[in-house]
C-alpha cells in the first residue's frame, strides 16, 4: 500500500521495488513493460510445452487407451497453442497502429 503512495513523489524509497523490477519477464527473457502482454507470451510458452508434452508421451503409450488419449490431449493443446497465437498477433497489431 505504502508503494502505492510513494510512487508518485519520485523518490526511490528503499525496500520498495523499482521501476526495472516491476517489469514482467516473458517469452525468451525479453521484458515487458504491460503484465498482461507478459503473462499472454508465458501462457503461449506453457501452451507450447503442453503440447509437446503431448507429443512426447504419444510415442510412450503403451494401449489404445492411452494412445486415445494422448491424441485427444495432442490436438487439443494444439488448438488452444494456435488461438493463443492469434490473440497475441491480434494484440500486436492493435498496439502498432
């Protein structure tokens, strides 16, 4: 609450974090300056590695079963990869104009 109000002051007070260190780190390290632009490139990131996880555990079913599922698991994750991507495109192109 105390950042709340000191922030506007200018002073660096300490304990308090920075405006470098209130930034979000996103995909490949980069750092962004809104949150929720971060945190859409680290749900891609995550949306990713679901799907290659996917991917990795079809080769290892070992019944049909499993093998149903991990291709039910495989396109979903694609799917919900591909629409992520074109949420974060849609945003990039919102911001360049």
């Amino acid at each position: 609450m105390a950042e709340h109000i000191l922030s506007g002051s200018g002073a660096e007070v300490p304990g308090t974090p920075s405006q470098a260190a209130r930034k979000r780190t996103g995909l490949f390290g980069r750092t962004y300056e809104d949150p929720a632009l971060a945190e859409l490139y680290e749900t891609i990131r995550e949306a990713w590695l679901e799907w290659q996880n996917a991917l990795l555990n079809f080769e290892d079913a070992d019944c049909k079963e499993m093998v149903d599922y991990y291709t039910y698991r495989i396109k979903a994750s694609q799917i919900r990869y591909e629409y992520l991507l074109r949420k974060a495109k849609a945003l990039q192109a919102l911001q360049a104009q």
